[in-house]
C-alpha cells in the first residue's frame, strides 16, 4: 500500500493556511494566502476546493492517496453534523454545513472543528502536552482561544463549545466584552488591548513583535506591560485551576514570545491566588508546535474519526 | 443470596452523619452525633468505627451483609490511595490513611471521597442531573462546594481536586479568602457573608432559613440579599459555563432553600453574562436529594469501586 496523505486547514480572520500532511503528520508542503478579498462565503469556499486540488496535482497526487481534508475554524462549530454556526470575525456565515458542501465537491472525507482545539489536540498529541492526562491549552492572538484536555482527549461539552478561556470573567464590574459579557479575560489581554497599553507607555506605535523583544532584553516598560498580561491571564487561570486541576496548563499564540517575563508571571499570580493542591500539580508550558499547530491537529482530528468509524465497522 | 447493604457516613465540620442503605440506595436507618467533642482524630475515628458496629448490630446484620463503607469528607483526599490530605476545618488531620485504618479495625472494604464529590455523584446517577452528560454540582454552605461531571462521571481531576467552583475569582481585587485567593466566590456567598449583609440590611440577627422564608413571602429587602447571592453565584458560574459547556447545573446545600428568587437571578445573570451557545444550553436545576445525597454518593461510590475491581478480576 502507498502512503497515505491528509489535507489540513487552518481558517483565521485575514489568512487561510492549508497544509499537506504525511501519516506521521510531518507538513510536506503548505500554501497560504489572505481571505479578504473573498466576500461572499461561496467564494471562500471555492478558494478551499481550488487549494485542494492545487496541492493534490502540484504532488502529483490522487483522491486515493488522501485520507482525508480536517479544517479548523474560527467561530463555533457542530463537530457531528460538520456545520459552521457563525464565524465572528467573517460575516455571511450562519448555519452553514461545511462538511457536506466539501465532500460533495471534493469526494474526500471531510472534518470540522475549532481552531482552538485542533491547536489543543495537537498539542496534546504530540506537543507540549503530550502523554498528559488533563490539560487546559491557551492560544494568544486577537482573541483568547482556548482547549480542554480531559484524560487524554478534547473535551468538547454538550455543544461543542467547551474550551472558552478568554471568557472568564476576572472582573464583575470589568470593561464589556464582544461576547456581551463584561471583565472577560479575553478584554484585558488581547493583542489590540496590549498594543494599546503599550502606545500610552511608550508614546509610540509599538508592535507585538518589538514589544516581545524589548522584554527579553529587560526594557522596563516593556516588561511593565508582559507582567500586567500575566498577573490577568494567571488571575483567570486561577480560577480554571481550581476547577480542573490540570497537568498542565500550555500558552501559545503570537503573545507567547514574550517567553519568561509573561510565563514566569502567570505561575507566580497561580501560586499565590490558585489553591495549593491544584498550584502545586499544574506545569505552565509554552506550546511547541508553533504556527502550524493548526493543521497537524486537522490532521490528527481526520486520522481519530476515520480510526474511529473503523473501530466501529469492526465492531458491528 | 440475601440482600446486601451498604454503610454511607458523612462527615461534616460539626455534625457526622451515618446511614445503611440498600442495594437500591434507599435509606433505610441513620445516626447523628456531633463532632465537636471528639477533640483528637483517634477519637473521632474510634467514633466512626463504633457508630459502624452499632448499626449493623442494630439491625441484625453480619460482616457479610455489608458490601462496604463509604466516606464523605470534608476536605482534599488522595481517593486512590484512601488517603485525607487535611481538613481546612477540623485539626489534627495531616495526610492520615484514613482507608487502611478503618478496613483493618473493620475488615470491610471502605472508599474515601471529598463530599462535595459524592453530593455530585448522587445528583449524577439518582438525582437532578440523572442522565445528563455533562455538569457541574454546587453546594452551598458555610463554604461552597463543587463537582464536575464529565460523560457521565465524577471527574475528579489530576490530584484529585478539581470542582472547586467556590474558589473562581470574580474581581481582582476582592476580599482575601481562607483559600489565599482573593475574591473568590465564596467570599461573597458562604454562609456568614450572607448573614452579615442581611444583619446589615435587617438591623438584627437573622438565620438562613427566616432569610430564605421571607423572601420566599415577597419581603424585598430578603429579596435584595438573595438576588446580590444569585448575581456573584451566576457570574462565577458564567465563567465556568464557557469553560465547561456543561448540560446542567445543580444547586444544593442551605442557601438553595431561598428557592425562585436566587435561581431566577443565576439563570438570567447567566444569559446576561455567559457566552450565547453556552447559556442557551445550560439548565439550571435545584438538587433533588437533600441533606441525605451525601450519604447516598458515599454508597455509589462503594458499589462502583466494587464493580470496577469485579470487573478487573473477570478481564485477567
């Protein structure tokens, strides 16, 4: 038997990333580009179909030699049916059944889930979080996302929406969120809310990038703002700790390169505000799989149901 | 074969509490004492062992009538290892092996869980969340109790304290709480807090049970105090309900007698603060089993662990 290859997806706000994955889910190749200039949903997703087939033909590959396509997606999805309920940040996508459109047109099995749990399944897998029993996986970025890790597994919840970290309220009386609460972590550590912090600091426009850099060297101002993000991030990690008593506890995200200043600021807010059985037991750790997390757990979450619906003909 | 019963024992920061209940879990007999003047833990152990024996001998029952003995207690507990950790109320107690003490003086097999724990338990598989995949149990008391269900079980967590849902942050800089933590729910709705306030808005002392009377009648000063209780109660639980995604939650102990008016203001506090897909899933119920679902959860938890190691011996 030749081998097999997996087609992952990684859907974001301004950029889509599709990835072509082995069975050991090494990336062979990768191809990106921006979503804004596609305004109707249709479009959108005839650019996936095009991507599909461009990677397929560009490795002089076959339907037969694709397990399947795993998409992982920014907004709320239901992982049974395959449907899209809406995506904050993409207008013109409400109810949407993404899986079935996909596999009419691309004859391959298709798979949905959040981007926030394929980041967390894939750490989990074969990241940080590897070989751990129960974790909580964070990615930083214009929003706060989220995944829980429950005996080895993604933990999904009764509709599919477990895992929202960056909506603990740390705050009764806090700022108001997008979510339509109020004090979310989500409105005092997101990326806009950080640059914004550190513009009235440093009277300048400063990038993430920079401000990640002038931490590491010890600029004061700088690790002024890291810490503040920590203290809030380890407030509201308190709380999950508490709950969950997690192995671990991973951050990853583009906020996660302010490295120690932030990390050693989250474990220090959990040790003196979580209880000490659970602050004792959790590890914080950076995420290792980086920017391509994404498509290793679309991959991984292809590979799982596939094995699954298998196990289950064997079975029956 | 005769029919088996079961030994459930409840032990609280005042009262202890011991029942037999059959196969069924029906109550069948119970005894109360309270453990104030048990002063050293060899005291109150022995009391423990004593109450055992009177109660089979009571009822005419022999060793090999009882399947074995399970505890409630109040504070962490290494579950497998029958090992207590401390309790944050009772002294004297430093990681004491309470499970090998009582099965050597009793020869029964004795299972040891944090009650909050077992309160869950018994909502889970006999009461208010019976059937339900997913949920998150509260008791409300002098502290505030929790446990969470995941797929249909206790999930206990990574050193066995996960459920803490009493020790959620809700404001940064909130009073200190005996946990270390700052604003944590407790401190807004233990027992003593609510007390206080209501004492304040009376201008006399007043108890729970009146408290909860009165509003129950309309007084809308008692309806101020329970609606404030209901308000931080649904905050915390707006965090923990993005987190968890659950199917339900369950509501017992004392304070749930304040009935409509607390529950009306968690749900609507909940809808108002939670995430749409999370809060249009969540039912927030009262718990069924009362006072004794601490002792029906020590008997479940007795016949599962039994049923877990018959099941072992029949697979090797």
């Amino acid at each position: 038997m030749s081998e097999k290859f997996i087609i992952g997806v990684d859907l974001g706000g301004t950029n889509l990333r599709l990835g072509l994955l082995d069975s050991r889910y090494k990336l062979k190749d990768k191809i990106a580009f921006g979503t804004k200039k596609f305004i109707r949903k249709e479009d959108l997703i005839q650019a996936i179909i095009d991507s599909v087939h461009k990677m397929t033909s560009d490795h002089a590959l076959d339907k037969k030699d694709i397990l399947g396509v795993g998409l992982g997606l920014p907004g709320p999805i239901n992982v049974r049916e395959g449907t899209v309920h809406f995506f904050p940040n993409i207008s013109g996508w409400r109810d949407v059944n993404l899986k079935s459109i996909l596999e009419k047109k691309l004859r391959l099995p298709v798979f949905l889930d959040n981007d926030a749990n394929l980041m967390s399944l894939a750490e989990s897998k074969l990241g940080a979080a590897k070989g751990l029993k129960n974790a909580l996986c964070l990615t930083l970025g214009t929003g706060v996302g989220g995944g829980v890790i429950i005996n080895g597994n993604i933990y999904r919840g009764s509709s599919f929406a477990a895992g929202e970290v960056g909506h603990i309220p740390i705050n009764e009386r806090g700022p108001r969120c997008n979510c339509g609460g109020r004090g979310c972590l989500e409105v005092y550590v997101g990326n806009q809310k950080i640059l914004r912090q550190a513009k009235r600091l440093f009277k300048r426009d400063i990038t993430l990038e920079e401000l990640s850099r002038l931490a590491v060297r010890g600029n004061s101002q700088a690790i002024r703002v890291w810490s503040k993000v920590g203290m809030r991030l380890g407030l509201a990690l308190a709380g999950a700790v508490n709950l969950l008593n997690p192995d671990a506890i991973v951050i990853g995200g583009g906020v996660a390169a302010a490295g120690k200043v932030l990390f050693d600021q989250v474990r220090e807010t959990i040790i003196l505000r979580a209880m000490s059985v659970q602050a004792q037991k959790v590890k914080i750790y950076r995420a290792k799989l980086g920017p391509d997390a994404g498509l290793i757990g679309a991959a991984i979450l292809v590979r799982d149901n596939l094995e699954k619906s298998h196990d289950l003909q064997h079975v029956t």
